[in-house]
C-alpha cells in the first residue's frame, strides 16, 4: 500500500505528459455539446473521487452534478431521460458488472458516457464514448492508492481544460512535484493518538469532503478502525451529540469559502473535549498536522497522498497488515 501510493508523483505526471492534448480535445467537444447536467458512477475509492469531480464542476462551470445510483439500471431496469447529459463513470478495473450495467444503460437514454479507468483495455473503455486513462500502473494492494490520487488529478486536468482556468491549470502542473513534498510531511501525531482509539469522526466540506470520506474508509479496511465521513456543515446536525474526549476528529480543511466554518467547528470540538486533528489549517490548542501550501483545488490531494503514508504506519501500530484487509478483494462485482 505504501510503496504504490509512493508512486502517486510519477503517474500524475504521465498523466500530464500523456493526455494533455487529448484532454484538451475533449474538453472542447463538451463545449460543444454543452452537457444539461452530469451524473458520476461510482463504487469505493472511485466514488470518493467523483465527489471531488462534482464539487470541481460545480463550483468552477456551474454545472449541476449529482451521483447516479447503479442499481437504477443494474437491479430495477429502469430506462432514464439522460439526453444532452454527461455520464461520468470512475473505476480502476472498469470490470465492476453494475457499472458496466449503468453505463450501457445511459449511453442507451441518450448520455455522452465518459470513462475514467486505470485499464484502457477493460469493457468500461469500451463502452465509453470518451476515455482518459488514469494512468496509475499495476495496483496490487486492495486498499486503492495511487489509482485514487490519479482519479482526483484527472478530474482537476479535465475541469482546468473544460473551463479554461489557468489558476487550475497551475495547479495540475504544480501538482507532480507538491506530491513528492506531500509524501514527506510527519504526521506521526496521527498515529500516536488514533492507534488506541475505538471510534472517530472524519471531517471535510466542499472540495476536502471527498477526502474525508476515503480517509474514512482506508481507517475501516487497513487499520480496524471505525470511521464516519461527514461534512463539516453536517456534524452539528446530530453527529456533534457523540463528541467527548475518547472520540477524535480527523480534519481536512482546503484554503476556500470553507475555512472559516471548518476552523470554528475545529474550535468547538476542541473545547467539547476531543482530540481534533487538523491538516491544512492552525487552531489554537488543536493538533496541527503539516501539509504543503497548495490552491484549494489541490489541497486535498496532497492531504490524501500525506494520509496514506500514515495510514500505513497506523494499520501495523495497531496490529493490521494493510496489504491484506479481511474479507475484500480487488475486484468487487456487485450486481
């Protein structure tokens, strides 16, 4: 697991190397074609990348984007009214059989499907009218990595060509080399206080939500922890009620319109008693945990890429082997 998430500066910059010109010719054809709306499908990892997709394309084309539920098509056959709508489909393998189910089905209600897949040779890029390779190279662990980060940064390259906005367009550029800087930051002070712990809370908002929920799910399959995602603006809608001292928080806070509420939830689980931990913001009385100064766009992908090396060392603090979680494999076919 660590080795490959390792490899995450590499890939992304094949990715760059590789598919500039051909993102660019995509991005112009959806000019052209204008999508109405855009529905992402998604399982695991891949779905955490496509609610980093979403909120990308909402927040910089405006374009309305909501998550398609598989089993729409795959178990009720329902047939949708998908004309003049972009069909994002997101998948290391691009084997799952209830993607291949809802991608077909879209193409059929009138959808332009788009797919973005680590195997250029699978039936998902088949079945694609657009393909961008992830570019992520053989992933052995079960616990996706490197396949991930790779799924964030095409998502960040297609929106900086689709909307022409040289700020992103930096920060895709930028992004190879941050993530090597990424790689090294010490986030010892994670291990040192989650490693006893039973129970915790992972928090983002906006772009840093998509995060959260996979730290979430990467504490579930490599280190028997259990962890709950929510958005910042969530948790005080019920969720808050659970905070007391021996239930940390995991925070990723992007230097957005998202901060100043994230900091202040920061500041009131601290003084509720919890044991917050806060990557990409400082907090009086609050574990601060080092990350590399980057545009809000990218931030969350050199959180994540800080995570996973330490999420390694946490999985074998208390007991795990991350490469081998109980019960999962790579492929999961779900029907």
């Amino acid at each position: 697991m660590a080795r490959e998430a390792e490899e995450a500066p590499e890939r992304v910059q094949a990715q760059l190397d590789k598919d500039s010109a051909h993102l660019s010719k995509i991005a112009a054809a959806l000019r052209d074609v204008h999508p109405r709306a855009v529905l992402t499908c998604a399982r695991g990892s891949s779905d955490h990348a496509a609610t980093y997709a979403r909120y990308l394309i909402e927040t910089r084309l405006g374009l309305l984007t909501s998550s398609a539920s598989p089993s729409i098509s795959s178990v009720y056959g329902v047939r949708q009214d998908l004309d003049r709508c972009l069909f994002l489909v997101i998948s290391q393998s691009g084997r799952s059989p209830d993607l291949l189910a809802a991608a077909s089905a879209a193409r059929e209600s009138g959808a332009l499907v788009m797919a973005m897949v680590n195997q250029e040779d699978s039936p998902l890029a088949d079945a694609a009218d657009h393909v961008i390779p992830l570019r992520a190279g053989p992933e052995t662990s079960v616990a996706a990595t490197k396949s991930y980060i790779c799924a964030l940064a095409a998502s960040l390259h297609l929106v900086a060509q689709w909307s022409d906005d040289d700020a992103l367009a930096a920060d895709i550029g930028d992004l190879p080399s941050q993530l090597r800087q990424a790689w090294q930051c010490d986030w010892r002070a994670m291990v040192e206080i989650l490693t006893p712990a039973h129970n915790l809370f992972v928090l983002g908002r906006g772009l840093g939500l998509a995060v959260a929920q996979e730290a979430a799910l990467k504490f579930k399959e490599t280190c028997g922890l259990h962890a709950e995602a929510f958005s910042g603006a969530e948790v005080r809608h019920g969720p808050m009620a659970l905070m007391q001292q021996t239930l940390p928080a995991l925070m990723f806070v992007q230097d957005d319109e998202t901060r100043a509420g994230m900091e202040a939830l920061a500041r009131d689980l601290s003084a509720s008693g919890a044991r917050v931990l806060l990557a990409g913001a400082e907090v009086p009385g609050v574990s601060r945990l080092p990350t590399i100064r980057a545009g809000a766009a990218a931030a969350p992908i050199l959180f994540i890429q800080s995570f996973y090396r330490w999420a390694a060392e946490l999985a074998s603090a208390r007991g795990f082997d991350p490469d081998r979680p109980p019960h999962l494999k790579k492929v999961t076919e779900t029907f």
